[in-house]
C-alpha cells in the first residue's frame, strides 16, 4: 500500500533541463532494470511518466515498496551546491501531481523530501540535522544510512568491535556510563524547590533542581500515591508541577515551539504564508503526526499539530 510521496532532485546544476528518458539512461548505466522514480517533473512544469507507477520505485531504499518517487530537474546551482533550485513552473506542477495522485491514492498520508527517511524507521533520528546550517551538512558522509541497525551490529560483530552487543542507549548516549544526574549537577549544581500538584496548587514534595527533570516524567520524582508526571515547569521559580494518575488531560498537548531550525534543501515560505501543512514527529518512531507550521520570527517556529493528544510535547521552547 503506498502511503507516501517522496519527492526527490536529479542533483544537476541550475538552467539544466533533462528528461525522464535521461535519467532512465543513467540508472541503467548503474544496473537499474529502469528508471526508479514514478515521475519526473522538468523545469517548465512539464510531468514525463517514469517507472510504472503500479510497480515499486528504486528511489529510496527501505520505502520503495510504499512510496511513490517524483523527481524534479535541478537541486544543485550553478557552482554544483545544493540549493532549491525549483522554477515556479516546478513548483505549481509538483503541488497539481500531488494532489492528483492523493485522489487516486487515498492511501497516502504523506509528503517527505528523501532526507526526511531512512532504511529504519525506529532508529531514524535525521531531526538532529535540524540544528546544524547548509555549509557543515554539505561536508558530511552517512555511509550507514541504508542499512537497518541490526545489519550494522552484524558488521561491527565481524570487525570485532566492542559496541557491537552493547545495549541501545536510553539517555544522553555520548555520556557512556555515566550516570545523567550527576553529570547535571556537576554543571548545574542543586537548589531545592516544591513539586505542586498541577489541578490544586498543593506542594507534594520537593525537587534539587528543574533541571534533573523533564515533560512527560514519571520515575524518579519521589512522591507516593502516584503514578505522578511531570507536566510543567517554571523554571523562574523553580518549581515542578504534577499530575496524577494516567491519561489525565494534562499529560498530553498539540503544541510546541522550536528555534535555531534550519531548512537545508529547501525553503517551504518562498511564495507561501507563514503557516503551512506538514507532517512531523515527536520521537524517532515510525509513525509522522499531520499538523501546522507557522513561522513566528528569524528561526522560531511553532508547530500546531491536527491530533488533540500528542504525548510528551514540551510546553516551551525546544
């Protein structure tokens, strides 16, 4: 079932117009059977027909079998780095096929550029690259980044190396085993404060600093009667606000901000409002969330999500 578009660039230079047959003679010149994208959109909006769209693409590995590749002419400038190069022709045909195969595909639930994926979904953690600018993402290497973890510890079994059966990481995993709060407090030090029930304003307990404490927490606050989570902070006054119990309301959120987020292959407000559709997550699960960007200043965003209840939102900045 196919339940994603990915969109895709030929990476060539800015002014260079290809073909689908072009690129069709470029995969198989790599050992492509055809061309592995489904459509190919030229720099006059023009939309040629690639790989049958009823077979599965060689496009992205891991999402073939579920996806639908477009690719449009362009991505590189005219000293060969990466850059949105699409003409608004592109642009207009891009947003007419999308929508044209949302009507014959009314399985499809997302649109995805192919740095927005990876051969593992559950272990896909590309959000990280959010934070760094074009210059240092156009110097690296993801020479991993087709295969499953799984296939990796293999690998790393056969060369000998220690990591290679080591547990996945729950925490801060650069800290090795290195407890979390210690190494906080080595930098932050103590300094008490009231843990308060969120619904009566009653202090429950106490805490040796906001800053040993996040949204969504549940072990570790010391308070019995529970279970309690951690559903605000003021980090003003240093205090912890709680709730008890599971599914309670202020457990969950549909809102969060973010800032110094960067748009490395492409720029979603060139032409557009400051609010758009996007599809994001939370975590590094499989599962994307429907949901609003909206463009509030110089790299602060706010994201709106469609679903009322979104587990472990942050309420602040991220």
């Amino acid at each position: 079932m196919r339940d994603t578009i990915i969109i895709h660039c030929s990476a060539t230079r800015a002014g260079q117009d290809f073909t689908a047959a072009d690129i069709d003679r470029w995969h198989r010149q790599r050992g492509f059977r055809s061309i592995g994208y489904h459509f190919v959109v030229r720099l006059d909006g023009t939309v040629e027909p690639g790989r049958d769209v009823a077979l599965d693409g060689a496009h992205c590995t891991g999402w073939n079998h579920r996806s639908i590749g477009i690719c449009y002419i362009g991505g590189l400038d005219k000293n060969g780095r990466p850059a949105d190069t699409r003409t608004e022709a592109q642009r207009e045909a891009l947003v007419r096929l999308v929508e044209d195969l949302r009507l014959v595909f009314p399985s499809l639930q997302q649109v995805i550029g192919h740095r927005g994926t990876a051969k593992d979904p559950v272990k896909d953690q590309t959000d990280f690259l959010a934070q760094i600018d074009y210059l240092q993402v156009s110097k690296l290497m993801f020479p991993i980044g087709g295969l499953m973890k799984q296939e990796v510890r293999e690998i790393a079994n056969r060369a000998g190396l220690p990591s290679a059966k080591r547990k996945d990481s729950q925490g801060i995993c650069f800290l090795g085993k290195i407890n979390y709060n210690d190494f906080v407090r080595r930098f932050l030090g103590e300094k008490e404060g009231a843990i308060v029930e969120l619904e009566t304003g009653k202090k429950v307990g106490t805490h040796r600093g906001y800053w040993f404490h996040t949204i969504g927490q549940r072990k570790g606050l010391g308070l019995s009667g529970g279970p309690w989570f951690v559903v605000k902070k003021d980090i003003e006054e240093n205090t912890i606000y709680v709730s008890r119990g599971y599914g309670v309301e202020t457990q969950y959120g549909n809102e969060f901000r973010m800032h110094d987020f960067h748009f490395i292959t492409d720029n979603p407000w060139k032409g557009q409002e400051k609010e758009i559709d996007i599809t994001f997550k939370i975590r590094h699960t499989p599962e994307f969330t429907k949901g609003k960007l909206i463009q509030e200043g110089e790299r602060q965003f706010h994201i709106l999500s469609s679903e009322k209840h979104c587990s472990g939102t942050v309420w602040g900045d991220l």
